[in-house]
C-alpha cells in the first residue's frame, strides 16, 4: 500500500512540475506582440470561442463528445474550491482566455456530470482528480490533450483557440 502511495505521489509531483516548468515556454508560444495581431483578435480577448471536447473514462467510455462553447472563467470543485481559471494562471498568459478546464466545467453544467479536482496554490491550478464519478485513485489519472498533444501546464494555465479539438482521458499508470 506505501508503494502505492509512493508511486501516486511521484506521480502526481511529475506532471504538475511538468506544468511548472513548462509554463514559461508554454507563453511565449502563445502569445504574439499586440501590434501583430488583427485590431479584431486585440479587442476579442477572452469572448466565448466553441471547441470540440472529448472526455473518455475507463474501458474507453464516452463521458462527453462534443462542441462546448467557452470562455475562462471562475471555476468551483468540491475538493479545490474557487478559482479563476482563464488563462493567466501562475502568469502563464498576459490576457484571458479560454481553457481546457473552463471548457470541461463548461460541459459538466451543460450535460449534467460532475468533475472534481484538487487546488494546488503553488501551480495556480487545479489537478482533475474526479469525472462523473471516474477517480483515478492510485491506478490512474485524467490527462489533458489539444489537438492530440499533451499540454505542457495545467488546464487553466493553457490557453485554447475555437475549433481546438480538447481531450480528458482516463489514463492508466
């Protein structure tokens, strides 16, 4: 059982020093100087945007597959409380935006699921521990994908643009 627990621990320490330390790479490709951008990109900051969300749980089971409108946003977890999760978070972009975790809150309060996640102040982010039900426990945990690759920070640190294809899925250890 203590192995276990180790292994979850290095873990979870893994992935969210992984957000850490990506975080600063993460900004800089994402965000371009005002003057380069349209008048019309500068002045849509955080505005709703739609995106295709896909959440699989164990044995591959569809929680969610769908297009979700989104902006960033405040979010509230059970275990993590609340939180603005737009984009800025831990300084990872300048302006708001929308996120992979605002686009699942989103899609929960649409169709119904509930997700949970813990807070972790240092990050500025939430870890999904929890989806409709789906905790990973020591056995697994939610990984978070755009566009087919894994984000390098937590999912109100990443920023995402419309018709971004998001993903949470149930990833065995």
């Amino acid at each position: 059982m203590r192995q276990i627990r180790t292994r979850r621990a290095a873990v979870v320490t893994a992935v969210l020093g992984l957000a850490l330390t990506a975080a600063s790479a993460q900004a800089q490709a994402q965000s371009a100087p005002a003057s380069s951008a349209p008048a019309s990109a500068r002045t849509a900051v955080n505005a709703p945007i739609t995106v295709t969300l896909t959440v699989k749980g164990p044995n591959n089971s569809t929680i969610f597959n769908g297009s979700i409108k989104t902006t960033g946003h405040t979010v509230t977890t059970a275990s993590g409380g609340t939180h603005r999760c737009d984009g800025t978070n831990n300084g990872a972009n300048p302006k708001p935006g929308a996120t992979p975790t605002a686009a699942l809150d989103d899609a929960a309060k649409k169709k119904g699921f509930t997700w949970d996640g813990v807070w972790y102040p240092s990050f500025d982010d939430y870890f999904v521990s929890t989806i409709a039900g789906k905790n990973g426990g020591n056995e697994a945990y939610w990984n978070i994908a755009v566009n087919g690759t894994a984000t390098p920070v937590g999912g109100c640190q990443f920023r995402i643009k419309a018709g971004d294809k998001v993903a949470f899925t149930w990833t065995e250890l």
